[in-house]
C-alpha cells in the first residue's frame, strides 16, 4: 500500500476506531460538551419559575411526594427518594455509555457545587447495569455529587423513554420541570430558577 493510498484509508480507520471502541462515548460526550459549552449545539434547561403543571408525583396519604423509589448509593446503602423531602431535588437519569450524558455532566457538576446541599439535593441516577462502569467514569472525571442506583423499575415521572432525562421537583414533591435530552445546567438563570423554588 502506498503512502496516497494510506493516507486515503486513514480516516475511515479513525472513524471506526472511534465508533466501534470503547472510545465512542468519550470522544462523543467530548465533542457534544464542546458544542455546548460554544454554544453551538443550543440545549437550554427547563425552566422552573412556572408553576408546576404536572400532576403530583404520588398522592399517597394526601401528600404529593414520592414514598416509594427505594435506591442504592454507590457503596450500597439503601436510601429513599422521600429522605430528600423537604428540598428541591435535581435527579438526572444517566449512564456512562450514553455521550449526551457524559457531554452534560461537567455543567451538572458545576452546579451542584455551587447550591446550597441544604436546599437543593442532587440525585444522579445511573442506568448502568454494571455499576463498576459508572464508578469508574465518575472516579475517572473527579465527580463528587450523590449518584444513586434504582432498586426496580422507575415509575412516574421518572421512567423516561431515553437519556439523559432531567426532573425537577420542588420541596413539596410536586414536578416543577422536566427534560429529556441533554442541556446546560450551570447557567446564572437555571441557578436562580433552582434557588427562586427553593424558597
């Protein structure tokens, strides 16, 4: 094979590389985090300053919080979703293998440092089936924010067709917003939307 020819060769290989390795999400999640960083690739985040217009997320005993998503922590503790009432609580379905997940996660990180933890809780919620991948990727990246595990199957609000997928609750349990897709989080106006419910 001649250099020309090599040369020809040399992207399609690439590209393949990427696509069919463990390269894929990484080099996607990247390139998705530099268009919205850019901003580029416009992802706005849901608004929150709306009443909510969702119906309660569990109307249980007269209350509107949700009694029953039992999760694990990553070192395997049992927790409830309910400990969270009280707060406005930030929970983002992700997996390590989904690039918009991974593109969205360091503005998702950036805002969690920023809120008050005794305000505003942040539940990362891996899909991952193996939950070694998902602590590998967060140990790999430096995350520090809570991520949890579901127990079962998801129910509503949170049992999203895809990912990532964003719900918003505010301290009454109630859903105050919703997305599904990627978005930028760490924004001076989502901030202050998520500070404004939290009152």
């Amino acid at each position: 094979m001649n250099r020309k020819s090599l040369f020809q060769w040399l992207p399609l290989a690439l590209f393949a590389l990427v696509l069919f390795t463990a390269l894929r999400t990484p080099v996607l999640g990247g390139i998705q985090r530099g268009l919205l960083a850019t901003g580029l690739w416009k992802a706005d985040a849901p608004a929150t300053d709306a009443a909510p217009t969702a119906t309660p997320v569990s109307s249980t005993s007269g209350s509107a919080y949700l009694h029953n998503l039992p999760l694990v922590t990553l070192d395997g503790k049992q927790f409830n979703l309910s400990d969270l009432k009280g707060k406005v609580v930030f929970v983002n379905l992700w997996a390590s293998w989904c690039p918009p997940c991974v593109a969205e996660m360091p503005g998702i990180h950036a805002l969690y440092k920023k809120m008050d933890p005794k305000k505003v809780a942040f539940v990362m919620l891996s899909l991952d089936e193996n939950p070694a991948k998902a602590q590998a990727m967060l140990k790999r990246q430096g995350y520090t924010f809570p991520v949890y595990f579901p127990v079962g199957s998801l129910a509503p609000p949170f049992d999203s067709n895809s990912i990532p997928s964003t719900v918003i609750l505010g301290p009454d349990g109630q859903v105050a917003a919703r997305h599904d897709g990627m978005a930028e989080y760490d924004t001076p106006e989502f901030k202050a939307a998520l500070e404004k419910l939290a009152r």
